[in-house]
C-alpha cells in the first residue's frame, strides 16, 4: 500500500468541505483541508449568513411603517451602512473563527492557500502568506470548492458592474442601483436595497422571476415586490453598460436607458473549477463545468469526490453538508449512503419572504398519474390590519389526487421560511390532505391557512 501524507485531502473548506474533514478526522483518519479565501465558505463568507443579516437590516424600514399603524412614532430614524458593516463583518470572522478552531479541535491539518490537482493522488498547494508551494499526497481526495457569480463578458461595459460578492462590502450605499437578474439572489438583494432606501430596479430576461418556482409564487411575488416599491423590467437585457461622470447608464434592449450609481448581475453562479487540474487528474466535468459525480458522490477518478455547489446538483448548504455526511458514511464507515433530493424545503429570503417544498402545480401534473388537486388562498396578513397596507400573502397546497397526498406546499408573505420547515416535515412524510385537515389550527395564525384549505382551484382558476 502506497505511502501517503494524508488519508483525506479536503479541497475547499466550505460547509460541506468541513463537515467531511471533521467526521473523518474524528474518525481517526488523517485529515487536511486547504481554503483559498476563508474558511466557511460560500454560505458563512458571501452568501446566505452575510446577506441573512442584510435582509434583517433591510426589513426595520418596513417595521418601522407597520409600528406607526399601530401608535409608535419615531423621529429621523436613520441607517447606517458603515457600522452595520462593521458589525456585519465582525460576526462573519466570528464565524469563520469558529469553523477553523473547530477543525483544529477535530484533528484536522488546516493549510490557507490554493490547491490544485497534481496527479490522482497528489495536490500542490500554494500558500496565502506567499510562502513556498507544497505537495502534498492523500489516498483519497475530496474536492468541495462551491461555485462563483457569474456575468456576461461579452457584454460592452459589463467591467463597470459588481457581483454579489462585492455587494457586501460597498464602500458607500448607493441612491440608485439597477439589479440584473430574476433569481432567488437577485430577488433578495433588490429588497435589501429598497429597503435600505436605494431607488433599486430589478431588470430579467425572462417572462416573471423566480423561474423554476410555482406560477402562482411567481406572479404572486412579481407584485408583491412593486408594493416595497421595486421598479421590475421583465423580457429584457442589457445591450451595453457605460461609464459616467455621474454613474453608470444602463442601455436596454427595450430601447430605454437608465442611470444608477450601482449595477450588479445577479445572472447565475458556476461552479469553481477553473484551473483546478482536474484534467490532470482524470476527473470529468459536464458541458456547464459541474464536475460530474455518481450517487454516492463519487467522480471519474476512483479516489476522488466531489460534494456541493462544485457538483451543480443541488445548491443549497444543507444539502452539502447532508452530502458530506453521506460522502463520510459511505467511504470511510462502510455504510452506503446517498442523499436523498426528493421533498427538500427552500427558502428564498425576498421581502416578502417565499417558502416552498415538493412539486410546483406544474411540475405535479407532469409527475402525478391521475389528477391534481390545488388549494390556493390569498388574504393580508392580520399584522396590516391597522396600516391600511394592501399587502397579501399566498398559500397553495398541490395535492396527487389519487394518493391524497400533499406533494407541494408554496408561501409567500411574512415568515414563510419558518413556515415551510414545519411543512416540509409533513410532505416528506407523505402525509394527506385529510391528515392535514385532521390537524387542529392554532388561532389567530397565518399558518392555520395550511390546515384550514378546504375549497379546491377549478383548473382554469387563475385569481389576480
């Protein structure tokens, strides 16, 4: 048997590239893991945790128009960008302070530098500090390097234009910004900016956002995020961006041109592969750069696993880390295990909030032998009774008509990322619509709307 450095070399130190390296140093193995940037990752770096706590600061201008509908009055409440920033950044090393004490505990050799495949077997590390380059060999290897923003280069101009990653660390908040994109990311940071005061447009190529969500979620949402004033530019793109003494002019295909301080493309995000050496070392990717793995995360290269946003199966940083407890199991306790896909909750932080777990309508029809069952309901929320707000929230439930089977469940308004884990619970299950029903409301409640449904949609319902 060859002579390696390590058992495990972990490649990106992310949530998934953690979890994977403690449970199997903790397991008695020896184990090293190398992070180019800072270890949490995606998730606790510049992604979900970061702009969780934006989404959060954002929302108190909204409280704060509730609070005066019910008799609280507050004179020249302000925002600060530079201390939430401060704070901001000061609990994100926070954060990252603990991931990186608690590989230390683990057992877990941490290098702060770049790794690149040499061979099947072999990396090379070049350190932050700038210090010499290290090889390093490992039996196994695990690559969980997460994915990156991506943007048009060919788009004339587009060098004057952010990404998400640097939208959490602006120097200034901008009076104006123009967000492009109609995805879960772009959706949330134009409701962090307009509520943080920003005249904030959100322009998308497609017909309605949020694509690959609910029809009724998505036009649902689309409305509700005019109300938080959001100008939303549908079925259109950018021809070119340029540079001014005052900003940046957004020329559209629309014909229309538009002046912000700010653009960031919010166009969707790739994986982290480039030069990787992944070639060198016999590891396949697919047509869109996602390295491609079997159920059990397994790659091209008999030693080599890939998990998480790197793989493009499913990005969201439970499911790495449910994909590297599998990846341990499965390797190194001889426990075959696969993560399971099917029914996984996801929230999407916008203003309002969206909940959603199992099968759209759309995708239910397509899935369900017989017919589909949908139960939708539209109200404002109790909270606005006193604000005079017009503000609604939506509930569906799509259910497999043969089974009886609840097999969706969508929300959009206040707390719906709560919500939908309680829910998700109950569809991962299997449980019926009669278990639903069987099941008693607590009053007064927005959530009592789940067990309470009882008229079904007629099939060409479509309610504004």
């Amino acid at each position: 048997m060859a002579d390696y450095d390590y058992d495990l070399f972990v490649i990106g130190a992310g949530s998934g590239g953690v979890r994977a390296a403690r449970l199997t140093a903790l397991g008695g193995k020896r184990v090293a893991i190398a992070e180019e940037f800072r270890v949490g990752g995606t998730c606790v770096i510049r992604g979900c945790v970061p702009k969780k706590f934006m989404v959060m600061a954002s929302e108190v201008s909204h409280a704060l128009e509730i609070a005066e509908g019910y008799g609280w009055s507050f004179d020249k409440a302000e925002f600060d960008w530079p201390t939430f920033l401060e704070a901001k950044d000061v609990e994100i090393a926070r954060l990252s302070g603990i991931y990186a004490a608690n590989l230390g505990k683990a057992g877990v050799d941490l290098l702060h530098g770049r790794a690149v495949l040499k061979d099947a077997h072999t990396v090379e590390v070049t350190h932050r500090d700038g210090g010499e380059s290290q090889t390093i060999t490992a039996e196994k290897i695990l690559i969980a390097t997460g994915g990156r923003p991506w943007k048009p280069e060919d788009l004339p101009g587009v060098e004057h234009a952010i990404t998400s990653e640097e939208a959490f660390h602006l120097p200034e908040l901008p009076k104006r910004i123009l967000i492009a994109g109609g995805g879960y990311i772009a959706v949330e940071f134009a409701g962090i900016f307009a509520g943080l005061g920003v005249e904030t447009t959100l322009i998308y190529r497609g017909p309605n956002i949020l694509r690959g969500f609910d029809d009724d979620v998505r036009a649902h949402l689309a409305g509700e995020i005019e109300k938080r004033g959001i100008k939303v530019i549908l079925g259109c793109q950018h021809t070119s961006l340029e540079k001014t003494a005052d900003g940046i002019v957004n020329h559209l295909e629309n014909g229309m041109s538009l002046e912000t301080d700010v653009v960031m493309f919010a166009t969707g995000r790739v994986p982290h592969v480039k030069d990787l050496g992944l070639q060198t070392a016999g590891v396949k990717i697919d047509d869109n750069g996602a390295i491609c793995v079997d159920a059990f995360s397994r790659t091209s290269a008999d030693n080599i696993w890939a998990i998480g946003d790197v793989t493009d199966r499913m990005n969201l940083t439970p499911v790495a880390i449910r994909e590297a407890v599998a990846f341990h199991e499965t390797v190194y306790r001889n426990n075959p295990q696969h993560f399971d896909y099917e029914a996984v909750a996801t929230a999407v932080f916008s203003q309002p909030p969206v909940g959603v777990v199992g099968l759209s309508e759309s995708e239910a029809r397509h899935a369900c032998p017989g017919e589909v069952d949908v139960y939708v309901t539209r109200f404002r929320p109790m909270k606005y009774a006193f604000t005079g707000s017009d503000e609604r929230m939506l509930m569906k439930l799509v259910v497999d008509a043969t089974s009886q089977k609840v097999v969706g469940v969508h929300i959009v308004g206040p707390e719906a990322p709560e919500m939908i884990q309680i829910a998700a619970i109950a569809v991962k299950a299997g449980l019926t619509k009669a278990q639903w029903d069987a099941t008693c409301a607590v009053h007064p409640t927005m959530a009592e709307e789940l067990v309470t449904l009882k008229e079904k949609q007629s099939p060409d319902a479509r309610a504004g």
